[in-house]
C-alpha cells in the first residue's frame, strides 16, 4: 500500500476549500485569489505525486479508472437531478441554463467542455476531463524527455521547451476571436500543462520540506506568511480569472507565479499542520468526492443564505466572503459523507479497484 504524505494530503485540503468557497461566492475580485490557490495547485500538486509508467496502456487504463469514470458517473448523476431540479435552481439562484433535457447534456457530458454553459449540470466536473488531457500530455513530455538519459540540465530545457509550445498553442486556441472550445477541454490543458511539468521538476521541494527537522519550525512560518503575501498581491495585481474559461488575468506569467506562491504556501502550511489535524488530512485524502459533489450542497446554501440577507449579491465585499465560510465547511462535510457513502456502495466510481483487481 502506498504511504500517504500528509504535507502533500493537507495542501490538497487548502485548494479544495479554495475551490468550494469560489464556487459558494460565484464571482467577484475573490476570484483574483481563489483561482490561482485551486485549480493549477491542483495541478501543481499532481506533478508532485507523478510517476512515469513503463507502459502506455496500462497509464491509460489507471487513468480512465481514476479520472474518466468518476467523471462519468457524476455527471450522469447530475444531469438526471438536473432534468428535474434545474430550472428551479436556475429561478431561485437567477441563473441562465441552456437546457434541462436529458439527451443534450449527455452529448455535452461525451463533448466534456464547461464553457458556453454546457455544463450547468455540474459546472465543476469540468476539471476531471482537462486533468485526463493534462496526464496525456504529461506522459508525452515525459516519454519524449526520458530520451535525454543523464542529463540533468538538457532534461530540464527540453521540459520547458515542450511546455512552451503547449503553452503557446493553448494561448493561440483561447484568444477570443476564436472562442475555442475543443473537446474535453483540449485548449485549456494545453495552457494549464505547465504546472504539472512544474510539480515533476519541484518535487524534490516537498521532500525537502518534509525533511527539514522541527527546529526550522520559526523558518517554515516565516516562509508560509511570505509565500501567502506574494501570493495574494500578484493574484490581487494580475486581477480577476478563471481557470474553466481560460481568463488568466491580465498575465499568465502573473497567474502562474503567483499559483505556485500559492502551492509552496500550501505546502509549507500543511507541513507545519502534519498529522495533527486528521479532519484536515483527511479532507485532503478525499477532494474527489468533494469535486464531484458540491454543486449540491452549494446551491442549497445559496438558497439559504439568500432567504435571509442579499449579502451574496455584492460578492466583492468582505462580508460575502465571511458568511462563505462556515457553509463552505458544512458544503465540505456534507461531500465527505456522500463519498464515504459512494465509496463503500460503489468504490468504482471513486475510481477505487476492486477487491479481485491485482
């Protein structure tokens, strides 16, 4: 069995919060922060725990059971909920939908791209079909690295390189006079690669954290508390994003700066945190059922929320953001216990193997 790390475990539990506070908020200047502390972290963090399989078809197959069929059982699920409680969410949260048949958001759900409002069903399971392109690329960059035997130094330039030319195709796909939207998210994986290839070749930056002995514990809050100022002012600076339309503020290298900021903070705050938090750790081990299944939870909160105060409506101002909080942890909770659920009932759709699979 693979030993979980902990610091790695806590960091995914900050980006999901991240993820389901932004969703709870919907939009507004917090989305300067919470985009750039989510989603590429995302990314980011599944560099970090990569591995290079020897077979391409045996990477495939782990990566259909653990991205593509989750992926497809919620969004099935969704789409049947929302053919019957879609149009009452879209009046009750003033929300615009394309449709609640049943047959067209299966057609989009196969297509497996969120923009143009083809996926209100379940906005957030945008992610899982661009995370399956991303390893795609991801095992391509590095087949074509391995090449490179010893090197250390040629290994990393011809990264970049590659990175870069995904980079540049992806930015050339999204401009908005093309308005591109290829299918499962080809164009947005093309420009969020990077991050990934960036995990792989920082690594060894979360084993050195982990390593480091509890007298730098003055050193690790030091470094958290500058990593969040950095992180914060660039994402504040580079202005409003979002990762699902390819809005990457008012400049990607902003964007990817200050994710990694993000990242490194993350990581520095879960290390600090261990084991000793097991609600947090435990979150952390478990962000998938979290991604599939929010859209619930929020909407009801929404509702809730809006029956006695309007103070969602100015999501700009601070306030919205405090009163996000505590529905956002309940949101999280509420997750946890569908997918403990989801995972003794059907541990296949959390892409779990069964108890026969080798």
């Amino acid at each position: 069995m693979t030993t979980r790390n902990s610091t790695l475990d806590n960091a995914k539990a900050f980006a999901i919060l991240m993820v389901v506070l932004a969703h709870m908020i919907r939009d507004g200047r917090y989305f300067a922060y919470f985009v750039p502390a989510s989603v590429p972290v995302f990314f980011v963090l599944a560099g970090f725990t990569y591995h290079q399989s020897a077979s391409f078809f045996s990477f495939l197959y782990k990566k259909i059971r653990t991205i593509v069929v989750p992926y497809l059982f919620a969004g099935i699920i969704s789409i049947f909920i929302f053919a019957f409680l879609g149009q009452f969410a879209s009046n009750t949260l003033s929300e615009d939908i394309s449709t609640t048949r049943i047959l067209p958001n299966l057609l989009y759900m196969l297509y497996g791209n969120g923009k143009h409002s083809h996926m209100k069903w379940n906005n957030s399971l945008w992610f899982l079909p661009c995370l399956f392109i991303v390893m795609l690329l991801v095992y391509l960059i590095e087949s074509i690295v391995s090449i490179v035997k010893t090197n250390q130094f040629h290994k990393l330039i011809l990264r970049i390189i590659l990175c870069l030319l995904c980079n540049i195709t992806g930015f050339y796909l999204t401009q908005r006079s093309l308005n591109v939207a290829l299918p499962w998210h080809i164009e947005t994986a093309l420009c969020n690669v990077i991050f990934t290839e960036a995990g792989i070749t920082l690594a060894p930056i979360a084993k050195s954290i982990d390593s480091c002995s509890d007298n730098t514990k003055g050193k690790k809050i030091t470094l958290l508390l500058v990593f969040i100022v950095l992180a914060t002012s660039i994402a504040s600076f580079n202005g409003e994003t979002s990762a699902r339309t390819d809005e990457y503020g008012t400049n990607f290298i902003l964007y990817f700066i200050s994710a990694m900021c993000f990242t490194l903070a993350f990581l520095y705050a879960g290390n600090l945190i261990g084991s000793r938090i097991h609600a947090i750790t435990y979150t952390g081990m478990n962000t998938l059922p979290i991604l599939l299944w929010n859209k619930y939870p929020v909407i009801v909160m929404q509702a809730v929320i809006g029956k006695f105060t309007n103070v969602l409506a100015d999501p700009d101002s601070p306030i919205a953001l405090l009163v996000s909080v505590i529905p956002s942890i309940i949101t999280i909770v509420i997750c946890l216990i569908a997918g403990n659920i989801q995972k003794k009932l059907l541990p296949i759709t959390l892409g779990i193997k069964s108890k026969k699979e080798p």
